[in-house]
C-alpha cells in the first residue's frame, strides 16, 4: 500500500507521564518531512480536541521546539479520561471526514486501546481509509505486549532516588519509615523502590505489591521480624494492595474512619490515608508487642510527584522518542492499524527493539508483575526484577558509605 | 593564640538534609593535613557517640571516600535529637580529657547550637581549653544570622522541581492540586514551590505560610477566584499553619476524628492529615457554591523525601562544604567558640560569604521569612523571594512550551 494525501493527528489521554511529549513527538519528526502528509496536527485534551475541532498545528512548531517539549513532563497537548460513546464515535469520523485526516496516534493506556479500536471499527464499517495508531504509555507499566511501557522507567527512577535517601534518612534515626507508591493493580512501579538499594542491609527492606494477596497480621510480624534486626525498617507499599478476598486493605483498617461517597464507596485512593493507617497499626502492634516503647514511624504517599517528576530517564526518554517515529514509520509503510510497544531483546547489555502488535491484544487488558519478580513471602522482590528493572532507570545520583570498620580504639 | 595540639570531633544532629555530610567533611578536609591534630573523629549519633565512644577514624578513610559520602544525602555519622542534660555534659567533658580531644564541631540546627554552648560553659568553668564550632544546618532555614542554612538550597531544589511537574500534570485535567511541605514556623521551604514556575500563569497559584495567619474562609475564596480564571488550581502550604489565635489548623478543621496522644495532643505532621482536610474542606465548599459539579482535587504532603532526595543543589554543596573548612579555619587560628553562617554579598551575580558569630545569637531562637516576601493578602510570595531564592537552588529541569497561538484554522 502506498501513502495517502492527508492529514495527521496525534492526542494524550489518561494520566501523563515524564516522557509522554516524547510518544507524539516522535510520531511528528516521523511525518514531518513527508511530503504526502498534508498537516500535523496535535489534539488538545485527547479525543475532546477531535470532537470539537482544537488543533495545534504541530509542524508550525519547528523541530527545536518540539524537542524541547519533549524533554518536558506531563503533557502539552493536555489530556482527558472521556471514553467516547457511539454516537461520539461517529462524529470524531464526521471530523476526519472534514478536515481530510487520515492518520491517527493516540498516546494512552489500554482504555485509549479500546478508543481506537472501536474508531477503527467505525471507520471500517463506513470505508473510510483510515491509518490508527496506538503509543502505548503509562507509568503502571501495565500493558500487555510491552516488556515496560513508555513513563515507567522514568517513575521508576524517581521511586528508585526517592527510596535510597529515605532509606539513608531512615538509618540516621532508626523506626519506621513506610511509603505508598501508585500503580493501581500492577506493583512495577512499587517494586521499582528496590532498585535504588545501596548495601545488602538497606531499604526498602520490605515490599508489598497488589499481586500478593496481603494479609495485615503477617505485615506487622515481616516489619516485627526487620525491626529486631536494624531498630529499623523501610517498607515500600502499592496503592492497590487487597487482602485474599480483594477487601482493599484501607478498607479493612479504617472502615468506621472513612466517609462513603454518594454511591457507597470509600475513596481509597489520592489521600494519604493508606499510609497513615498502616502506620497506626505498626505502632500499636510494635508497641503492645514490647518490642519499642514508643515507635518512631512515619508513611509517606509518593503521591503525582511520581509521574510528573521531571527528571527522566535517559533510556525511557530515547525509547519513548523512537517508539513515536516506529508508529509514524509503520503507518507511513501502509500498515493500518496497531498499538506499537517495546519488546527486550537482552539485559545485559541491555537492548530493545519496536514491534507492531494488533490493537485488540492491548485493550482493555491489565499485565502484572511476573511471579518471578516476588519473593515467595509475598514481602519482596526477587533479583529477577532487580535484574529486569536496572538497565530503565539509567545511572541513579552516586553515593558514598563511610567505612565503619575502621573505629577509633577504645581507651 | 596557638593551635593546640590534640583530636578532633565532629558530629552531626536533628534531621538531616542532602548535604550535612558536605558540612562535617569540610571540617575534616580543613583538618586532615594538620600535623598537630593527631586524630580526626566522627562521633556516631550526635552526642551520643561521644557519651558511649563510638567514634570512627575519619582520617583514615582517605580523601576520595570523604569526598563521595559528601555527596551522599542524610547522614553517614547518624543523628540523634538527644538533648544533655548537666549530667551529662559532665561526662563529655570527660571523654574529651580522656581522648584529649581539643576540637568539637557539631553540625545541626539550633538545638544543636544550645548544646554546644552548654558544653563550652561546662569546659570552661573547669579551665579545659576546648575549641566548640557550630556548623549551621536546617532544610526550614530558619536559623538566625544565616541568609540562608546548609541544607536549605538542595531541599528547595527538589520544591521547585516538584511543583514545576505538578503544575504541568494538573494543567492536562485541571482541578485542584494541593501539596503540604516542611519547614515547621518557617516558611522558606513553602516558599521555594514557587521557584519552579515557568509561565506567569503556572503554579503555584497560592502559596501559604506559617508566618501569616490562615483563615480558611478566606483560603476558600482564593482558590475559587483562581478557579473561576485557570479552571484550576495548584495550592503550596506549610504544615505549620495556624489561624489568628496559633491554633493549627488541622486542629480546627478535623477536631473530632483526631485521635489525641497520651498528653492530650493532637498530632499535627508526619501524616497525609492536614493536605486531606483542606483538600476536602476545599471539595464542599467550591461543590457547594457550584463552582463545580464534581471537584477533580489531589492533596499530597510532600514529606521525607524533601530533605533526603539525592539531588543536590550545586551551589549548597559548595557553599557547605565551604563553611565547614571555614570553620575548621576558625578553629585552627585560635578562636576559641562560635557558629559559623552563610552570608550574602550580592543577588546577581550571586556572591556569599561565611562569618564566624556568636554561638548565643543562633542558640535556641527561629528566623522567620521576611516581611518583604510574602505579598499583602498573605496567599503567595513576592517577587523579593524569587530574587533571593533563584541563585540557591541552581538550574532547574528544563522545559519546552508548545505555541498553542499556532492554532489549525476551524473549518
């Protein structure tokens, strides 16, 4: 199939990323010197922008620009979580019709998947020759097809930093120090806390991922167990964590605490209310154990700062880029439709490599972290995931460690 | 007065920050080629180390592995807040015969600067020539006599850069976006969010601090006249506001499902609790006054990782490590007790020096921000703050902006 005359547009949708200006403006510097393509044009706030016709021109941009955008965290072209209904999906094709574009990239998670596919299905049943692309993107990392996804690596290097100087600050006290990280239902990102340990004693020395059904009695006895070793404990934590039966474990230590929305349901998410109930419950179970008298203990919740920290990886910023110009690449090569993720071919040294994988595999689906990740405790990760996770994050910041062998004799 | 000759301690107290260790190496780098200081020792835990003789050989650690744990965050020595009584300085004066040490440096806050001057009343009054130094140091800034603390600069740093990604992920959705720092009475800290700003209409849009009265009401209609503008909001607050009467504010606002300690008190920080409430206070009021159907809003409380993220700032490393040779100077030419602090020369190009004063005009007593920079209605600071905040914190990330002038003409 050749290139069609027409025009092109690329939108962000869900929740942005250190890198995700880098997926689309990999796809524009893909298109931007073919001549075929009419116009770059870049949606504001996802598929919104679509609806009602707000586009930027992004070959307007110039190349310097777009490249410093795409060295910026969060998203330029803003975003939206609005899941088109049929009808909507008839009119985003009403205004493809119009404006002559014909080739579409979509940067989001699996919900923009499904966005897609079901566009693409519109646009099928009309025959209307359209090119529909998704850049896969999240910092959860949980995509199917993708070995890690667009953002995760950069999020995972802010936990990795983050969690080497807590643990340091940790140590300089002793106590507790518990910190909740996002995720939803996949632990990559919580796991990622491990990479940034310095010696076979630091933290997190504990880590509880959503995979793992988690049980708040063999919690308080993994921190117990820590604590009676160092006088101290790091403990990272996903967001998501459920018991056996999918209870949320907020649910559990604060059901009488919490208020219910208009639908009944407690907001478990976007507080700090994990952390702090978590850490309640290790104070009072330390405490009554007779193990401290009074419990130096604090939780933190990691919080947005995760995702729009804007210091990205080096690795996940270049793959993000060359991920863009694949689509651009494999739309311009006349394939029709596809999501477009990141496949490793080896660890060490670490490579990777694009593939071209049907909409449909990706939508709608969650990927978790591999049984080979965690430990068979269920309260830690195993050094495949250390392994797995090193080469994403790039070079974390340098430390040194006073050698504490070399004491001043006692007189 | 001649150098005296005998050891050398130094120490570090209260919490640390990304370059407290910058400040004892610098001492130690003064030190280290000294014939007449015969040992050079980190006493382990603050003061405690010197009450049990946990001192490490820091001499003999070597250059290159002092210079590392320099720029290393937290503590390589550890901490304590472990406040002497009498007893107790008695018995330090003790070790300090008894290992014939000459030279103390203690690096921490103003707690620190008391002890100090405890010990030296206790030494003198015995006749025992001991030189005392106390290094300034504080991520809240709010030591008297510095322009500004070791610690400080790298703690702002990662403020600022938090809040330029937060800013720009809130933009991609709008709604209200709130993050709680450090700092205790000092608003410094708070302050800094506002050094990442990268627009005139980025935020933080609102910033408050201790050093002004916080009225919730009027905190309420801020936002709403910010919102009524931008469609949304991004709100920096101390964690150690208070209304008119110093009653903090989490106190007013969440009375009964506050749990009081053994003495009464409520606890006021190290929770996700105050940036909860106001993220809820600020959910009815702007839902009730039908500024908007359902309030997207996000409180996070920045917590550790403030003082402990690796990244230092540049221009607090040098300045650090710096004051602690200065001190070790000090020392070295006969002064026999002070504090050493960081002044400022010039804004632009930016100059410091350091001076040696009185350990009395630091000991015990809390700088506050100034006058000049927070603005008239008390909800952001002044342009005076950027100016003397920009040159500490060094280059931020940067950062590109699409031209959303460059619209595709409606058709």
């Amino acid at each position: 199939m050749s290139i069609i005359k027409g025009n092109a547009v690329v939108f962000t949708q869900g929740g942005p990323t250190a890198v995700i200006n880098a997926s689309w403006v990999g796809v524009v510097l893909g298109l931007m010197d073919v001549p075929e393509i009419t116009g770059i044009y870049g949606s504001l706030n996802g598929i919104d922008g679509i609806l009602h016709e707000n586009f930027v021109d992004l070959r307007a941009q110039g190349r310097d620009r777009l490249i410093a955008v795409s060295k910026t965290p969060a998203t330029a072209l803003l975003s939206t979580r609005h899941k088109p209904k049929d009808e909507e999906n008839q009119k985003m094709l009403e205004m493809f019709k119009k404006y002559n574009i014909r080739y579409v990239f979509g940067a989001g998670g699996n919900d923009t998947s499904e966005s897609l596919d079901l566009m693409n299905d519109a646009a099928k049943a009309q025959g209307f020759e359209l090119r529909l692309f998704h850049v896969a993107k999240t910092v959860d990392n949980d995509l199917m097809e993708n070995d890690h996804t667009p953002g995760y690596a950069s999020a995972a290097r802010y936990v990795a930093n983050a969690f080497r100087g807590v643990d340091m600050d940790n140590k300089c006290f002793g106590g507790v120090y518990l910190g909740v990280c996002m995720g939803r239902h996949a632990g990559f990102l919580t796991a990622a806390s491990a990479l940034g340990r310095t010696t076979p004693d630091s933290g997190p020395h504990l880590v509880y991922v959503p995979e793992k059904a988690f049980d708040i009695d063999r919690f308080c006895r993994d921190v117990e167990a820590v604590y009676n070793k160092y006088d101290r404990c790091v403990i990272a934590v996903s967001e998501g964590i459920e018991d056996k039966n999918g209870v949320p474990i907020l649910q559990l230590l604060s059901a009488d605490k919490l208020e219910a929305d208009s639908h009944g349901n407690v907001q478990l998410s976007g507080t700090g209310a994990l952390a702090d109930a978590l850490v309640d419950k290790l104070k009072s179970y330390l405490q009554e154990r007779g193990v401290v008298k009074k419990l130096r203990a604090r939780g933190d919740t990691l919080g947005y700062i995760q995702r729009s920290f804007p210091d990205q990886s080096s690795v996940d910023y270049e793959e993000t880029l060359g991920l863009g110009e694949f689509a651009a690449k494999k739309a311009l090569e006349g394939n029709i439709d596809g999501s477009v993720a990141i496949q490793r071919v080896s660890d060490d040294p670490y490579k990777s490599e694009y593939k071209l994988v049907p909409l449909k595999s990706v939508a709608g689906k969650t990927r978790h972290l591999p049984d080979a990740h965690v430990n068979a405790e269920g309260n830690n990760v195993t050094e495949a995931f250390i392994k797995w996770g090193k080469p994403l994050v790039g070079g974390l910041y340098p430390f040194g460690l006073l050698d504490t062998n070399r004491m001043v004799n006692k007189q």
